[in-house]
C-alpha cells in the first residue's frame, strides 16, 4: 500500500501560479511512474501530466507549455508546476502513482482559479 499525499492547491488569480507536491510513503518511489490528474463536478477525471522513472514526460494539450512536472525521488516527491492559470484549470487535481499495473491515489488538492 503506497499512501499519497497532496498540497499546495489554493486559489488564484487567472494568470497566476501555484506548486502542487505530492509525498509518497514508498522506498521504492523511483520504481514509479507518477501522475497529475484534475477533474470536476463536470468533467471526467482527466490526464494532466505524467513521469515515468526514466523521466519520460507526458501532458495534456491544454497545460502544455505552460505545466511542469517533475520528481524528487529522494524526497519521494512529484511536483507540478502550474504558470499562466486560467479558470478552466479550476478543478480538484489528484496524484498517482502506478507500478506494474497497480494504481494508488490520494485524496486530492483543490484548485481554483478565479478573479
């Protein structure tokens, strides 16, 4: 059982930025690929961005160029870096992790973007 842990979510302006973490309690974190997902009461839960171990990046068309995500695998971390938000990135974004087809979730960090 791998548990994880999100923060860093919060509200802000359109145009502004935030830093969401996610903390796993792995020793085997660096075996992992690891997630960003986003959804809304709307929408399906949705791809954001993804690593593998050999850092091989993967994001969705609407956050490219302006998302980054990244991992820490010392500190068992993965990251996303969110520049330029807009309102339709409002949403509760989710971390995962994934390893030979086992997939954990955590609980979330909600999101808002907002003038």
């Amino acid at each position: 059982q791998v548990q994880l842990v999100e923060s860093g979510g919060g509200s802000v302006q359109p145009g502004g930025s935030l830093r969401l973490s996610c903390v796993a309690s792995t020793d085997y974190f660096n075996t992992y690929t690891m997630a960003w997902y986003r959804q809304t009461p709307e929408k399906e839960r949705e791809l954001v961005a993804s690593i593998r171990t050999d850092r091989i990046y993967n994001y969705a068309d609407s956050v490219k160029g302006r998302f980054t995500i990244s991992r820490d695998n010392r500190q068992n971390t993965v990251y996303l870096l969110m520049f330029s938000l807009k309102p339709e990135d409002t949403a509760m974004y989710y971390c995962k992790s994934t390893r030979s087809g086992v997939r954990y979730w955590g609980q979330g960090t909600q999101v808002t973007v907002s003038s």
